[in-house]
C-alpha cells in the first residue's frame, strides 16, 4: 500500500466476560469487581475501554499491544472490536441460535494519538479509578511498564491464567497466578517495545459506537464482514463492512452501560 495512504479498518477480538460461561457466572455474582461485562477480562484489559470513565466527555480508550504485541499504529488507524459470546450464555440471553459463533459488537474506535512506549503513555494519565479494584491507579491497566503491576487489575476483578494456560476465575485463581500472569505482559512490552495507541469512539448519526452491555450491544456473526472466521492477529475488512458494523454498534440498545 502506498505510503500515506488510509488502511482499511481491521476487526479484533478479545476475551471478555461473556466468552466463558463460568466468567459471565462470576461477573454477575460480583458487580462490585466486574461492573461492565464487555471489558477485558485480563490483569491488563487491552483494549482498555474506560468503562468507569464516569461524567468525562470521552473515554481514554487505549490499545497497548498487550494482548497481539501489535505496535505498528498510526493516527487515523481504525479498529472494531467483537467480543465471543458463550453458547451456553446465548441461549440464557434468549439471543438468536444460528449455526456461526457469535459476537457481541463491542466498540469501533479511531486512532488520534500514538505513545512510543507505555512509559511514555502512562506519563500522559492522572491518578484516578481506571479499573473496580483497585482504586485509584496512576494510570490505565494495560501500561505495563513497571514490575510491580502497579496499575493491573486486582485478582478478584479478572481472570487469569495458570502454567497450562487453563483460565481461572478469582474462586480458584491465586495471586502468583495473578503476578505471573502480569509479569508475562511486563516481559513481552520490554521486548517487543511496545507502542500505545490512545482512541475515539467513532460517532454515527449523533451515537457513540461504544457498547459495554449485553442489553445494549448488537449481536453479530462472521456474515456481518464478508464470511471469514476472525484469528488471533485479526482481519482486515472492506469500508462497506466496516461502516455497517459501526453502524450497528452505535444504533443498538441506549448508551453504553
């Protein structure tokens, strides 16, 4: 591609607490660690979505690079956002059955500023409650920087993830699982030299295209960009899909919450 030039929208995944059933499970018993379902479910929530973002008038929406050690961001870039929905969890929510997995449509965001390493970014931040526990934290949960997880999620408001890469919930995880499950994200931002990308929600028709709910985010399968099953490092989608999933983020359901 030419340099200069626009790059198409890139869709992405993440693991939040709809994607497991036995998380959605604990989410629900425990507002006061999990008050919004479609976040992050890591220490480092990345894409960190600001969901206690509170009265401000934009949320500061980071990517980091944590989850895909992704770094080449440029302002102007865009990216959307789907969350997995459980099966199991679809049938409870009385969502429709269809033969493709499906996905929440969480957030379509726009690149407006780029930080050449998460000590650089976490400069840019106040101390205030990024994150139900703790609180406050200096900066956002997915800088990384330093070696005690300074600003990560608490145990108890996360999942993580144990030797044989097997999820726990905070009813069995323990905090050296929670500290070797930080200090994995540390390691890979020392070595890959990580970029921060902070982000706008894009806005159609006068509605944010940011939804933190399952009451407020539309259901969306693989035929809603083109047919191809989403990977790890994510896809590249024509405008014409991009603009119509956008759209629908931000038609669906009333707010955020």
């Amino acid at each position: 591609m030419t340099e200069g030039m626009q790059l198409p929208t890139k869709l992405l995944t993440f693991e939040s607490w709809v994607t497991q059933m036995d998380w959605y499970n604990y989410a629900r018993a425990y507002p006061k660690f999990v008050p919004a379902l479609l976040v992050d479910r890591s220490p480092c929530q990345d894409p960190f979505l600001d969901a206690l973002a509170g009265s401000k008038a934009q949320p500061e929406i980071l990517i980091s690079g944590l989850c895909r050690a992704m770094k080449s961001f440029q302002v102007g870039d865009e990216f959307i956002y789907v969350t997995r929905i459980d099966r199991r969890l679809g049938k409870q929510l009385g969502l429709p059955e269809v033969a493709e997995t499906s996905y929440f449509g969480v957030a379509s965001l726009q690149v407006e500023r780029v930080w050449a390493s998460h000590e650089e970014a976490a400069t840019h931040f106040i101390s205030r409650q990024y994150v139900a526990d703790p609180k406050p934290t200096p900066y956002p949960p997915n800088l990384a920087q330093d070696y005690q997880p300074t600003a990560c999620a608490s145990r108890e408001a996360c999942i993580v993830y144990d030797d044989d890469k097997r999820a726990h919930t905070p009813h069995t995880s323990t905090r050296d699982m929670w500290l070797r499950h930080y200090r994995e994200y540390y390691l890979r931002n020392r070595k890959r030299s990580l970029r921060v990308a902070l982000c706008k929600p894009h806005r159609v028709n006068g509605r944010t295209a940011l939804k933190l709910s399952p009451e407020t985010a539309p259901v969306l399968t693989r035929r809603d960009w083109g047919g191809r099953s989403p990977n790890s490092m994510g896809l590249w989608i024509s405008d014409g899909y991009a603009a119509q999933t956008r759209a629908r983020i931000a038609a669906s359901g009333d707010g955020n919450a």
